[in-house]
C-alpha cells in the first residue's frame, strides 16, 4: 500500500517552494531591518520545558504535544511553539550579559497534534520574534510595529491587528475573582472543558469557542477595568506609540491567547479571509517567563506568525501563485561530439551562475526545442558536428525569434554579461 505523508502534514514544492522561499526572504530582510538577528534551536526540548512555560492547564500542553521517550528514558517533545525554546537558550548561553535588549526571530516548523483543518496543521511553520531585555511599552509597539511590517511587505490589506493587556499578576488576581464569580453564576451554560478551566484557569474560558459559552463569555466583566494604575498606563503608552505610527489597532478585552505566560500586552493580527482559524499572528508580553525559568528577571516581549496562514491570506487577497523561474539558456545537441560540448557549455555557463538547462532524456531535436519553450528559455542553441567543428552556433532569441551567430566561447563570455 502507498504509504501517504501523516494527517495534518503537508509536502512543499514548486511553485509554492517558491512562495515560501520570498515569505521566507521577506521576514528575514524585515527583521534584520529592525536590529532581530536569527536564532536557530532544536526541534524537540525537554518535555518538562513547555509543561513549565506554556502552562499545565492549555489545550497545548494537555491534549495537543507530541511527547516521546528516547531510547535512554527522557520525555521529549517536538516543540509545539517557539518562545520556550528561546528562553531556555537565552538563559544557558547567558545571552542576558551581551549588549541589550536581544533581539531574536525565528523560522521554526512546529508541531500540534490539533484536529486538521484549513489553516490548522499539525506540523505547520511559525515565524517568531522574541525580544528580552525591555519591559517597557516602547518595545510593545516596536514589536507589534515589526509584526505590521512584515503583513504590509507581503502586500496583506485585510488584516486587522487587536491588542489587549491582561495586567500583571495583581491585577489578574481581582480581576479572576470576578470573572469566577460570573462563570460561577452561568457554569451550567458552559461546555464541560470550561467547567473544568473554571477552576484551574478561568481566563481560557474566554478563549472558548463553543456557543453555550460565548454567550456568557459576552456579559462577563473586562479585564480592563481591573488593571492596576501601572498596567492601564502602559497599555495607553503602547496605544499612543501605534497611533504615533500610524498603525491602526482594535482594542479587544476577550483576547487573552492560548498560553498562560503572558503579563500586560497581548496582540492578534486577525485576517477576515479565512475562515474560522483567521489569526495569522499572535503574541504578547511575558515578563516572568526568565525569571521562572531560573534567569534573571527581564522583561520580554514577542509574537509568533503561521506562515500557512499567511499563504491562505496571501492567495484569498491576491490569487493562486503561478511561478516558474526562467532559465537563460536552453543547450541542446545532435550526435555524440554536439553531446559532449554541449554538456560542457551547460557546465561553464553554471559555475557562472547562469541558468543553462541541456537535454538529459535523449530528446529528439524537435523535442528539446519544446522543451526549451516550456521552461521558458530565454535563448536556446543546438549543437552538432558542425557547431562544434566551427565553434559556432545560432542561437535563439526565445522571445523576439530572431537569431544571432556567436562563436561558443563568446556565450559564456559575452551573452550573459552579469
Ligand atoms: P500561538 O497563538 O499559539 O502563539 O501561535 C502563533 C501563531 O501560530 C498563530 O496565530 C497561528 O497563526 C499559528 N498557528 C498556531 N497553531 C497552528 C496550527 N495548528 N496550524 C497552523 N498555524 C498555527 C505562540 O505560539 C506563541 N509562542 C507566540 C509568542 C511568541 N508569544 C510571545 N512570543
């Protein structure tokens, strides 16, 4: 039986290679522009790490991680996000101690065992910035400003950024008891997985997507009206900063994210193309995860994209991608002598950088000109016995039709002048 890649995974490759491959350059020319240089880490972690930093009490660390003992007895898991993996590396390489704030992103596939859907994978792709160092609201919106970007350089329009604080741990715990006090109230309402959130962590409660609860999650208090003086100001600071830049934003006081480590600011760019799963980007404050961790206490903040998610925006906003790169020169050949010397032209013209294709399949003349037409050949040639005798061809000029003489020597010197 034909053995078909696993449920939630996909493979990659042209045109939509290509797609990926500019999101990709994209990202990486937009981060750099904003001083974030590129941190790589491993695919799995110890599992203890993200029971710590995402939070017991999740969707991802209860039902969603794909865990594993190793042949030597250690429980490890394929990341499920990328900001844990980052903490952990910047408190073993004391990363801390270097000039700060650290700025870091990151292209990282990612692993949830989530019931597959469109934009829901269950390998997908994040793209993710984590930056330590600063707990001020500047560095909110430079953040927020960088996640803005990157959308506005891929050509996203219809996407709509939401930003929420969720205070500090003062303010979360005044404001706890009053939502408690209301799902408390309205518990018969709620879906059995919130009746068990309500205790442990009733603040994913509003994250709940099901009917019976959205109702009660409508009339239940706002997190707003509990911050502390401090947290209400730097959550009016990160608004002026946006506004001062001409970043339109929403404030949205149900948005309060999947993972517990969040502290003060937290976004979502929501696309309004997709469907059910329209987050493209997620993110937010987390000033005690470095600490807790065993670092010390340093502000940070950051976001993570799916770049599938983007894709599903990218083509909703702008059409199914169509993209062949073009070759510069078709080689082709008749007999063995117009074989070899075409071989070798194609060679040169490569360690030049220049796309050469030539022939491979034993193609019949007539042939390799289709050929040379479909992959879209600028210039094609043909070499026989007697081109490689005179050391010389015609060679076509794909798009005009016309045909010029030159001596072999002359294509790899003079027709490319790069
Ligand atoms: P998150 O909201 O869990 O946050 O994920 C961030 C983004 O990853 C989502 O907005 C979505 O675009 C994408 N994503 C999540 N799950 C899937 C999936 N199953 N299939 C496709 N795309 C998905 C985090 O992961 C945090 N670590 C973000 C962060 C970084 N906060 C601070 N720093």
């Amino acid at each position: 039986m034909l053995v078909k890649a696993p449920r939630g995974t996909r493979d990659i490759f042209k045109p939509d290679s290509y797609l990926w491959q500019s999101i990709e350059s994209t990202i990486r020319e937009v981060s750099e522009t904003f001083g974030v240089s590129e941190i790589r880490t491993p695919i799995f972690e110890h599992s203890e790490l993200f029971l710590r930093g995402v939070g017991e009490t999740t969707d991802i660390v209860n039902k969603e991680m794909y865990t594993f003992e190793d042949k030597g007895n250690r429980s490890l898991t394929l990341r499920p996000e990328g900001t844990a993996g980052v903490v952990r590396a910047f408190i073993e390489h004391k990363l801390y101690s270097d000039i700060q704030p650290t700025k870091l992103y990151y292209i990282n596939n990612t692993f949830r065992y989530e019931r597959p859907q469109a934009g829901r994978m269950r390998e997908f792709t994040q793209y993710g910035v984590e930056v330590f160092g600063s707990g001020t609201p500047i560095c909110d919106a430079e953040v927020i400003s960088l996640a803005y970007e990157v959308l506005q350089k891929l050509g996203l329009k219809n996407i709509e950024l939401k930003i929420n604080s969720l205070g500090n741990s003062e303010s979360r715990k005044v404001y706890n008891e009053s939502l408690k006090k209301h799902l408390n109230e309205n518990i018969d309402t709620l879906c059995t997985s919130c009746q068990k959130r309500y205790d442990k962590n009733p603040l994913r409660v509003l994250d709940c997507k099901e009917d019976s609860c959205k109702e009660v999650i409508d009339k239940a208090p706002s997190i707003l009206d509990f911050l502390t003086d401090e947290c209400k100001n730097h959550f009016s600071s990160v608004q002026n900063i946006l506004n001062n830049i001409d970043i339109p934003f929403t404030i949205d006081p149900k948005i309060v994210r999947g993972l517990d480590y969040y502290t003060r600011t937290v976004f979502e760019f929501v696309s309004k193309d997709i469907g059910a799963q329209g987050t493209v980007c997620g993110g937010g404050r987390y000033d005690n995860l470095v600490e807790n961790f065993g670092g010390p206490k340093v502000g940070a903040v950051g976001f993570a994209m799916g770049i599938e998610r983007l894709i599903l925006a990218i083509i909703s906003e702008k059409g199914e991608y169509k993209y062949t790169p073009k070759k510069d020169i078709f080689i082709g050949y008749i007999g063995e002598k117009g074989l070899l010397r075409s071989q070798k032209l194609v060679f040169d013209l490569r360690k030049k950088g220049i796309l050469a294709e030539g022939d491979t399949l034993g193609r019949s003349v007539k042939s390799q000109l289709k050929y040379a037409d479909k992959i879209g050949a600028i210039y094609s040639v043909i070499l026989g016995d007697e081109e490689v005798e005179t050391n010389t061809a015609s060679i076509k000029d794909m798009q005009e039709g016309t045909v010029m003489k030159m001596s072999l020597d002359e294509i790899s010197k003079n027709l490319f002048l790069k």
